[in-house]
C-alpha cells in the first residue's frame, strides 16, 4: 500500500529499507498476510496451512518479529507453544523524495517490495479464479476482474486513488476481519467470509509494452 494521507486511518507500519527488504520474501509475506487476516497463530498451524515444515515457518517468524511485522501473543502462548500475532494491519511505502540522501537506497526497497507483492496478487488472483466455478452463486457474482482505463494527471490519478482508498478504509473499520480474543477457528454465525478487493493502479502503458513472448515468431526460425 502506497502511502497517502489516508495512511493515519489505519493501524500500519512504514518500514525503513532494512526492514522492507526482510519483508521482501514470498514466504514471508504470505505468513504475515496469514496472521493479519485470520489473527494469532503458532509456527505449527501456518507450516499445516502452507504446506512448509515447523523449522522453516519458525525461522521466518523469528525474522518478522525481528523487523517489527510481528510479536508474541503473550495472552495465548502456554508454555513451549507459542502464538504469533501481527503488530499492524497494513505495510505502507513512502516514496521517497528526490533530495533524500536516501532516496535510491529506498527506491531500490520499495521495487523489490512491489515486485513480490505483485506475485503474490498474482498468485491469489489465479488461485481465486480456480476457483470460481465451486463458488456460491451469490459469491460469483459479488467477484470481479475489472479495469477502468482512463486519462489524467498524476495528480489526478493521485486523487482518484485516495478516494477509493478512503472508502475500502471505511469499510474494513466497519467489517473487521476478526474481533478482538477471536480465534482463526471461529465460524462466523452468519454468511459473512473474508473478501478482499485489491486496489492497483499504475500507468497503462507501462504495464501494456514489453513482457511478452511471440511464439508464431520463434516457430519460423
């Protein structure tokens, strides 16, 4: 999440560049998007859900926890078993300025980071559209993969994504993930799910050149 005044909405942490290049691990991000959406956990039940063994997930949660993406939940951990929590709800990246000494130490952080996110989207994108056809119908239809092509300024751009942002903001305020003492097994009591909606926004035609591979080209060589 790119950091914009809506930022102070919500609980986040800005990592320096040490910490977003931590953070710049498949899976890593995926344990802490685990522990954010379905809340504290032990290295045993995420290495069940992943697929990793206990020694592995246990490692990257040390390394979390290290960086400040995650803590001990004092409250749950009993003796040798030990729950792990997420410390914030968002990471957020600020772009840094052109005058900071800093500012290619951060940008080289920041394109690392954006780049694993982007697999990762990509990758629960896939999964979700697998998916689909097993889905409820009303589930179906409240799911979409839409663009809205349009022409503007950066600042315009800027705007735009700042008031969708706000108003994702104010719904995730009013239907929470999870309340608070609620554990990941708990079935809500109701026909609520965990939904997400993905804001990405980026030049078009940056995204549309390059990148791809002509096949009928390779066949005449």
């Amino acid at each position: 999440m790119d950091e914009h005044d809506f930022s102070s909405k919500i609980d986040s942490i800005t990592p320096s560049p040490a910490q977003l290049r931590a953070l710049t691990h498949p899976i890593r991000l995926r344990l802490l998007g685990l522990l954010r959406i379905d809340g504290p956990q032990t290295a045993s039940d995420l290495a069940r859900r992943t697929g990793l063994n206990t020694g592995s997930t246990s490692y990257h949660l040390r390394m979390l926890a290290k960086n400040g993406f995650i803590e001990k939940d004092q409250d749950r951990s009993k003796g040798r078993k030990l729950f792990w929590k997420s410390s914030n709800t968002a990471t957020v990246t600020d772009t840094p300025h052109q005058d900071d000494p800093e500012a290619q130490t951060k940008m080289d952080a920041m394109y690392g980071f954006q780049q694993m996110v982007a697999a990762e989207y990509s990758r629960q994108m896939l999964a979700a559209t697998s998916q689909w056809q097993t889905l409820a119908p009303e589930w179906q239809d409240a799911s979409t993969l839409s663009d809205f092509p349009i022409r503007v300024t950066a600042q315009e751009a800027k705007e735009i994504v700042h008031r969708i942002a706000s108003i994702l903001l104010d719904e995730l305020h009013k239907h929470p993930l999870q309340n608070a003492g609620e554990s990941p097994e708990t079935k809500p009591d109701d026909d609520t799910q965990a939904f997400t909606i993905q804001l990405l926004a980026f030049p078009l035609h940056a995204a549309l050149s390059g990148g791809l591979q002509d096949d009928e080209d390779d066949e005449g060589e």
